[in-house]
C-alpha cells in the first residue's frame, strides 16, 4: 500500500489544473467508493485498537501512530451500512479535514485514479438529500464501467463531531453590525453540510447568503448577473467557494473569475477542508484574496469584517 500514495506529495501539481486523483476503496462487495487523495495522509494495515468509551457509536477506538493518537471511524457504520468485519483486506485510511486528522476503516483499499473535475458530476437528485455522496463518476474498471461514489467525508464528520456556530466573545465588531445587514454573499461548495455552516454563521451576522453547489454553476450566476448589466462587485460583498468541487473546482473559478473584466475585482475567500501551506501558494498563484480552513466561524466572521472595512 506504501506504493499507491508514494508520490503524493507530487500530485499537489494536479491542483489548480482543474484535476484530481482519487483513491478508490470499497465497503461493500459491489460499489466503489473514493475520496480526493490530497486528502490522505497514509494508507496502513488496521493496527490496534484502544477502547474510547462513551465515544460516538461510529468510533471504533483510537490508533497510535508515531505517538499521535488518532480517532478511528468506521466508514460502514457511519453511514448506514452494518459494522465492519476486519481482516486481512482491511486498511486504514488516515485522513486530514478541517484541521483535524481521523482515520477510516475500509474493507479494500483498490488503487488511484487520475481524473478531471469535469468528469466528476453531483449526485442524481433522485437520491434525495438523506445520503452521504458529494459526487459521483464513471471510470473504466477491470475492463469495465464502474459507478465510482465520492464520500461527503464533510458531513459524516459533521454528525460525529459537533460543530459549533457561535462566536467567540469580542469577535464581532458591533459597529459594523449595520452595515452588513442586506449584504450579498454567494457560497459554492457542494458540501451541503459545508454550505449549511457557512449559512447559519453568516446569517448570524443579517448577511442575505446565496448558495450553489459547484463552481460551475458560480461561474454561470456570475456570469447571468453580469449579463444582465449587474455589477457583480457591488451585488455581492464576496464569493466563498470551496477548492474541490465537481465540474469545476475553486482554483479554476478563481481564475476564470480574475479573467473576465466584468467581475475580475470580486473578493474571493478560498474556504477548504484542505490545509497547509500549499493551499496558500495555490491561493496567491491564481489570485484569491483569502484562504481559510474550514470550519472556524470566528475567522469567517472576520473576513467578512475586514472587507467590509475596506469598503469604509
């Protein structure tokens, strides 16, 4: 397994090109699942296992990697299948998110794919909205189509871990209060649990939020608004978009955004689960004003703030 992410470090040159590779596993006999290799620290041989008790029901117990102990999730359980069964094929799959690194237990870790955020689509919507899927793909296995799901790792972290909106004392500047009520931000994340974060913690502040789910469709309403004769600098306060999005991801809306005359000054914060000082390369080659690691209300809160302060 130490072959399949040997060159991870490398592949952070897919990023910004509109490109992906995933690492396909599987919890079921029949379907493939993935997540963004980017994400993934390492692959290993589901070591021992440490009780936590009164954990979430999903947390089977805690590894102890290199002296760093690390929550580990049952990927099965979490969301909805019956418990996993480890053996021989069993991997775990150690993860960064949101700061925070978790491993998963998978029943087969496969091999990784190289694909473009073209061929990654959202879910149908005939899925409803009770899943846990943030995109799907089709790709040539084995001689044959597979179905390919993309975890919404976002919201299976959300129901474990509790996330709290509310601000820290001192960090909202009450004079500015007045004037962001009625300001306009558009969100493009296809995390609907990201999106629903972000919302509720903006709304805190009477910001009107604007949600789609991929960059895309931004790229589009931007581009509606502008030809209607809207200018798009003073419609919205700024745009928070994600970095891995089907279609289109945040790095390649950056740069058609900064290439269009008619909305090249929009202020654009990069809001990703993705973290280190790659992503603030990223962010400063196709011209983002911020970068933020999710989720931490009070620096969105302050983002915000000092916008609004330019505009004073």
């Amino acid at each position: 397994m130490a072959k399949v992410l040997a060159s991870v470090d490398q592949r952070t040159k897919l990023v910004g090109e509109n490109r992906l590779e995933l690492l396909l596993f599987r919890i079921s006999v029949t379907q493939l699942f993935a997540i963004n290799v980017f994400k993934v620290k390492e692959v290993v041989k589901v070591p021992h296992l440490s009780a936590l008790p009164g954990s979430h029901p999903s947390i089977v117990g805690v590894a102890n990697l290199r002296g760093l102990s690390i929550p580990v999730i049952d990927l099965r359980m979490a969301i909805g299948y019956s418990p996993s069964v480890v053996n021989e094929n069993s991997s775990l799959i150690i993860t960064e998110y949101n700061r925070s690194v978790q491993g998963f237990i998978v029943d087969k870790v496969e091999h990784i794919v190289n694909l473009t955020w073209s061929d990654i689509m959202p879910p149908p919507k005939t899925v409803g909205t009770n899943h846990y899927l943030t995109a799907i793909t089709r790709i040539e296995y084995q001689k044959n189509e597979a179905l390919v799901s993309i975890i919404d790792v976002e919201k299976v972290l959300a129901e474990i871990i509790h996330y709290d909106i509310s601000l820290s004392d001192g960090v909202l500047d009450q004079q500015l209060l007045p004037l962001m009520q009625g300001k306009r931000v558009l969100i493009a994340d296809d995390s609907a649990t990201a999106r629903r974060q972000v919302r509720e913690t903006l709304q805190q502040l009477g910001l009107e939020v604007i949600e789609v789910s991929g960059g895309l469709m931004a790229l589009r309403q931007l581009q509606q608004w502008c030809d209607s004769g809207i200018d798009v600098t003073e419609h919205l306060l700024m745009l928070i978009t994600d970095a891995e999005m089907p279609e289109m991801d945040g790095y390649k809306l950056t740069h058609e955004i900064r290439n269009d005359s008619r909305m090249c000054d929009l202020y654009i914060t990069l809001n990703t689960s993705l973290s280190g000082s790659f992503n603030h390369a990223m962010v400063e080659k196709v011209g983002c004003d911020r970068f933020i690691s999710k989720f931490q209300p009070d620096l969105l809160v302050e983002v915000v703030q000092d916008k609004l302060r330019q505009t004073m």
